[in-house]
C-alpha cells in the first residue's frame, strides 16, 4: 500500500480533502460563510488569536454557550494534549495537565504545574479550584511554558478564563437546567444602568443540585454519592470617572457541599513492585478477613460501580471567597494597570472511605481479638484553608509608530495555608512483626510459629495502636496526627516586547526573576511526634530567571509561521507527607522546563477554513516527583527531584465552514513523553538508581482529540434551530510512573450531543433559548483517577460520571 493512500485514510486527511472539493468562493453562498476573528489576551494584551504566536485555544462566550460549559473542567479534551480532571475525595480540587505537565498531589503545600488565572489573578491551589463561575465570558488554554507574562509556576502552560464586565445597560440573563439523577441548575445575572454616568454594576447568582450518580446503602451514611449542593454570587462594579481611566472591582462568594465521586476497590495485591524487584506478598492471605472482603468488592475492575456500602464517607464542604481590584489608566502612548486579588478558600471533610466499603475484622488492641469495624484506609480533613493575596503592576504600551509593543511589569504573592488531614489504616500483622508485639500477636492466635523459627501471621491490625500497646498513638484519637502549614512570600519582576522588523516579520523577547520565600512547619505523628508544640518547622528561599526569545513570519496575509524558545520554572517546596525527619529537613529543588516550539496560524479558502499547528520538544530538568515511602506508614509519600525527561509532540486544530450553516472543529494532539533519568531508592542497596526503563510519565495520553459538528439551519419565524455533536477521544495512561499495574485508564470515546432552539422572541427586547443535551452518550465507563497505596495492598479509582442528560432554559432581555 502506497503513503498516499495511507494518508487518504486518516480523518485528518479525509476533511482536508472533502473541503479542498468545496467551491473555492464563499461569494455566491453569502458573505457569512467566513470564520469568525477571535480576540485573545494570551499576551497580557487584547491581539487576535491568528495573530498571536502561541499554542493557545480559546472558547468565547458563544462557544461556552454552544458547548454547554460552566466550569473549566468542562473543557477537557476540546483543547489538545489538554487534561482537567478531578481529584479523588473532591468534588472541587482540580488536576491540570497540559503537554504531559501537571500535579496531581493534593497537599495545600504542592503548587500546580499549570496556573489558572481568573480575571488577571493567579489562583494558587487547584484545591476548591472547581466551582461554577457565572457569567463566563472566554477560556482560554495556552499551551507549554509561560514563563514570562503568565510566570507563576507556568511550566505547562496557563488557563487563562475571563468574567463578563458590566455593560452600563440594563439587562438581564435567567437560566434554569434539569437533567436526570436529580441535576437542577437556576442562574441569574442582572445589569443595572448606569449610574451618575460612570457607574455600572452587574450581579449574579447561581444555585445548583445533583443528587449524584451513585447510591450508598450503609445505614445511616451519606446516601447520595458524587452529589452536589452549591450556591455561588458575583457583584462587579465599573467605575469610568473619564475616558481613560477604568475601575474594577469584583466580589465574588462560593459555598459549595457534596459527597464526592466513590473510590472503587480494582485489586488486592498479590506482590508488591518497588521500581527494582518485585515481591511475592498474598495480601487476601497474610491480611486475613479485612482484606479478603475488600477483594470480593473487586468484581469486574473495569466496570464502573453505581452501588456501596461506605461506613466512613461524608460531606465536603467548600467556601470559596474572592475580591479582584482592576485598575486601568491610559496615559497616551501607554497604559498603566493595577491588578490585585484576595482570595479566602476553607475547604474540607468529615470522612473520606478510600478502601471501597464497610469492612469488619477481628482486631487485637481495638476489639481485643473480636471482628469489629476496621478501615483499610480512612481521612479526615478537618481544617484546611488558604489566603491568597496578589499585586501587579504592569505598564503595557506601543512605541515608534506601533513597530514596538511591551509590557513591564512587577508582581508580588503572599500566601498562608493550614491543614489538618488525620488518617488510619490497616496493615497485615506479619508487617508488623519485630516491633515487640510478635508476642502478644502470638498469644491472641493470630502468628504460628514455622519449622525455621520465624513467624506466619494472618489477620491485620488497624493503626496507630491504641493506649497501651507500644508506639501507641499518643493523642488517643485512634488517627495519625497529620497537621502542616506554610507562608510563601514572592516577587517577580518582569519584561516582555515585540518589534517589527518588517511588515512581515517581528520578535519577540521576554525575561521575568521570581524569587520564592517559604517557611513551613509539619506535625506528624509517624515521625514520633506526640506533640504539636514539637512540630518541625523549615525555610527556604528559591529564584530563577525565566525568558522567551519568539520570530514570528507572516508567509501570506492569511498566514503565519513562528519560533519559540521559552523557558519555565516551578518553585521549590517542602515535603508534606514526609515520613522521616530527612525527608523533612532535605527539600525539594526547583524544577525547570526549556521549551522549543514551530507553529503555523493559517487561514484558507477566504477564511472558511483555519488551520493551526504547533510542534513542541520540552527538555524537563529537576523534576518533582511523588514518590510512596516504605514502612508501617504505607499511605505516606515524599516529593523528591527524581528525573529528567523528554517531552515532544505534535498539536492541529482544524475549523472549516463546511457548508452554510454547516461548522466542522478537529482537535487532535500526540504526546511522546519518556523519562530519560528517573532516580529512585533501591531499598537492597539503600543507593539512588536510575529506574527510568521501567517507568511511564503520568496522565500523558500517547493520542487524543476531539471532532465537533455544528450545524445552524436557516431560521424560521419563531427561532434558530442548532445542533453539535463532540466525539473526545484520549488514549489509554497512567497514573503512577511505575506502581501502575492495577489503576491505569483504558483509551476512552465520550460522546455529547446537544439541540437548541435560540433567538425565540418574547417581546420587543427579550429572547429565549431552549436546549436538549446528553453527555457521554454511549454511557462509556472510564477510569477518572487511580491511587495504588503502594505497601498498604490495594489499589482503586474513582470513575467518571455515567451518562447525563437533561433541558437548558435560557432568557435573556435586553
């Protein structure tokens, strides 16, 4: 078989050539057979997508509309090599991963890898990063490093979403959404004229609650599983005391509860790997009856569970509050803007049931060898919270006749965060063997001697142990004592300018220095600590010099090529979870990202047609891995700088007025990352070896991609019909570099639909629109998130949620 045919079978290929067979003219067909421009502020700065060269997709507001999106986590897969997902035991902590970049450490300790900006201001925790924001008006995803204009821990790129202004009319917005499993959604946003000529308000609310997907029949727990109760409200004020000044200000308030998605029992081990050998350990034998019913909950691992018995899951709670002053001043040739936000997020739980159900076992020093209710793993987060203040200053302006375009500018962050996360757990006995308790253990029937002298032990034994055993927990609250905070200061001077050679061609150059302050302390009871006046404390200071060096060429009128060369950089931290006092006292280094990039901006066929391309190769030095630490702590992690890796691929976006009416969107990215250093303890030699063969890079999809259809019919004399399909592809990937035989995700095909019915008149200024939707049709069942709890013998996942379906009522009047 030829190359050529070979192409001609790709998607890819096959829309190219359907739209080369189209009537080159759009003229005789009407002129709004033209893609429409689309402004972005990827660079700080109002620009036109086409015109901007970076690797960024942007959804303006009739897009969210279209696309049905009230959370960025709605975007997922639309954008490429693009994944948002939410974390496990949360309904509001968010995970972005852009290019293979991300975190997925829940710790208020760990920054994200990916910023997400609202309104201009750096969120600094994707904790509680998950809420409905009202009156969204664009999203955009700008992929690889921003080290420079978006440089706060930018290494894989930036989420940059903006919030409609206040038009200084009156107007109003109502919705109102139903949807199956109990979904109710009522939003509304209000206008208000303006006041003494130069005071304008906009105010919104929204309510929203879904029973949830899955159901829990353990008497007297929560029954609704994956549910959600949330209230959120937004006032924005502009002030325009003359035509070149413009204030700001917006509140806003989130209050959300619900119980988040379940954890689903996909095995029991049989062996543990430690990235070196693996062991033989039969955990449904040596952990006796706790984990031989954990293992009858497994079932098919790869079917999605709807029912539980969960005796340790509860409500989180999230209270999200925020203030942003935006000040813009334009002093002729240049502009001078302030930025400054305050946000206050408290977020938390009562229980969180990571082992699947409601487990009983015959336990020694809590049920005095009679089966009581034993967790495999149980948590608490009974405080946590986050204060967030940002300053930027910034100068943007034009110069020698519009040839130089620059941006200046200083940013300042302060942050605190507290959190106390308790835990318990249970271990087989025969772990706990030569603690001094092979006795006791021996006694109560549990250990039997073997021929060589040593013990076999089965049963297990719920930790820490209680008052009288020793190394009891000293609190006598049954739970390690987990508690630790911090307070970062940082600031950021930085520069970024464009100039135009020629016509045709221009450069780009930024430079940004942050510097990193933290002090933090740790209170753990795994590391003995019986206190918290003998907390650990530590501090630190990080720095680095971030730059970008773009050429930007425009071939034709219609279309560009460019060149980047950015760097990014992820502060240092401390360890959290540590679990030794080392582990502490050695903190993390920062991490480093040195990115090349060439990408294509086209338009064709007069504009029915754009074409955007980028190919990336990231060097990603020092980077900052979670790592599972050994012992009776088995739940216990540490961050170490642990590899090196190689980052390369390829990302097309296709939009094609197909026919009148007719809109065709293909996304499609393919990632190779690999791991060309990976540096782990090899507990035979306790040595740092190079385990990188072995080891897979994390929630990085080889391929994925999505194609939309979107078709408007012709009007008729009560409305605007439309309906779109997405088909959102992503390859199978991992969750863990090398513990990730039990939790990876399979390749997965989400289907959505929706039907509406727009621009129905109701009045003289008032319209309304009517749309019918489902999401993942097919009803695909997929793994969201997977944890393998390493030497505690069970690995799980959380899934996503099944297939929904519902109405969306909205009015408007203006």
């Amino acid at each position: 078989m030829s190359h050529t045919s070979r192409f001609t079978r790709t998607p890819f290929a096959a829309a190219l050539l359907a739209l080369a067979a189209l009537p080159p003219s759009p003229a005789a067909l009407g002129q709004e057979l033209v893609l429409e421009e689309v402004i972005v502020t990827a660079q700080r700065r109002q620009t036109m997508l086409q015109d901007t060269p970076i690797a960024v997709t942007a959804f303006n507001s009739e897009k969210i509309a279209d696309l049905g999106i009230y959370d960025v986590s709605d975007i997922s897969g639309l954008a490429p090599n693009t994944n948002i997902q939410k974390q496990p035991s949360s309904n509001s902590n968010m995970s972005i991963y852009i290019r293979g970049v991300g975190n997925g450490e829940t710790s208020l300790m760990a920054d994200p890898k990916t910023s997400f900006y609202l309104d201009g201001v750096y969120m600094s925790k994707t904790v509680g990063a998950v809420f409905d924001i009202v009156d969204l008006e664009s999203v955009e995803v700008l992929r690889g490093p921003q080290g420079t204009l978006f440089g706060r821990n930018s290494t894989g790129g930036a989420l940059n979403v903006t919030t409609v202004k206040p038009t200084g009319e009156f107007g109003l917005k109502a919705e109102a959404n139903l949807g199956n499993d109990g979904y109710q959604r009522t939003a509304l946003s209000v206008d208000t004229p303006q006041l003494f000529g130069m005071l304008s308000a906009k105010v919104s609310g929204m309510l929203l609650d879904y029973d949830g997907w899955a159901e829990n029949d353990f008497p007297g727990g929560e029954r609704e599983l994956a549910s959600e109760d949330n209230e959120a409200y937004r006032i924005a004020l502009r002030l325009e005391p003359t035509d070149s000044l413009t204030i700001d200000y917006v509140y806003d308030r989130t209050n959300n509860e619900g119980v988040p998605t379940p954890f689903q029992v996909t095995k029991v081990k049989d062996s543990l790997f430690d990235g070196f050998t693996t062991s033989p350990v039969p955990f449904s034998l040596l952990g006796g009856q706790l984990y031989q019913q954990m293992a009858a909950l497994v079932g098919d691992p790869d079917e999605r569970r709807e029912d539980y018995t969960l005796d340790a899951v509860s409500t989180e709670w999230l209270d999200v509050e925020g203030q942003t002053l935006t000040v813009g001043w334009e002093l002729g040739p240049f502009m001078l803007k302030y930025i400054y936000g305050d946000r206050e997020t408290n977020s938390g739980y009562d229980a969180t049931d990571l082992d699947g159900g409601a487990l009983t076992a015959p336990d020694l020093f809590y049920g005095g060898g009679m089966e009581i209710p034993s967790p495999g793993f149980h948590a608490t987060i009974d405080e946590g919270w986050v204060d967030l203040q940002t300053h930027e200053l910034q100068l943007i302006g034009d110069a020698f006749n519009d040839r130089l375009q620059y941006t200046l500018g200083y940013y300042q962050y302060e942050e605190e965060i507290y959190q106390s996360n308790p835990q318990t757990f249970s271990l087989p006995i025969q772990f706990l063997l030569g603690s001094g308790l092979d006795g006791v253990y021996t006694g109560a029937g549990f250990c039997n001697p073997l021929p060589d002298g040593s013990l076999f032990c089965q049963g297990s034994q719920r930790l820490p142990l209680p008052f009288g055993a020793p190394g009891a927990d000293p609190n006598l609250n049954g739970q390690v004592d987990f508690i630790y905070g911090q307070t970062t200061e940082s600031w950021a001077a930085y520069g970024q300018a464009t100039y135009a050679l020629t016509d045709d061609l221009d450069i780009t150059a930024g430079i940004r220095y942050t510097e990193d302050d933290r002090s933090a302390f740790l209170f753990n009871e795994n590391i003995g600590q019986s206190s918290f006046d003998e907390r650990l404390t530590n501090s630190d200071t990080w720095d680095n010099i971030s730059y970008l060096f773009t050429v930007n060429y425009a071939v034709t009128d219609s279309a560009n090529v460019y060149a980047t060369y950015s760097t990014g950089y992820n502060s240092g931290a401390f360890n959290s979870r540590a679990s030794t006092i080392s582990a502490w006292e050695n903190p993390v280094d920062e991490e480093e990202l040195f990115s090349w990039e060439l990408g294509l901006k086209s338009d064709w066929l007069d504009s029915r047609l754009r074409f955007n391309a980028a190919l990336f190769y990231n060097d990603y030095q020092d980077i900052q891995v979670t790592q599972f630490e050994a012992g009776s702590g088995g739940a216990s992690s540490r961050v170490v700088n642990a590899g090196e890796a190689t980052f390369q691929g390829l990302e097309l976006e296709l939009t094609a007025l197909l026919t009148r009416g007719l809109l065709l969107e293909l996304t499609y990215g393919y990632l190779d990352a690999e791991f060309d250093e990976y540096l782990a303890r090899n507990p035979a030699t306790d040595m740092e070896e190079d385990i990188a063969d072995v080891t897979t890079v994390t929630r990085a999809p080889e391929n994925s991609g999505n194609l939309g259809l979107q078709y408007e019919f012709d009007p008729f004399s009560f409305g605007t019909l439309s309906a779109r399909l997405d088909v959102v592809y992503t390859d199978g990937f991992t969750f863990h570099p090398f513990q990730n035989q039990y939790d990876s995700a399979d390749d997965r095909t989400l289907v959505n639909a929706r039907v509406s019915l727009k621009e129905i008149g109701m009045g003289s200024e008032g319209s309304l629109a009517v749309s019918g939707w489902v999401k993942n049709a097919t009803d695909e069942e997929y793994r969201e998130w997977g944890i393998d709890f390493g030497s505690l013998g069970f690995a799980g996942d959380t899934y996503g949620r099944p297939r929904t379906y519902g109405v969306d009522v909205v009015y408007r009047f203006r």
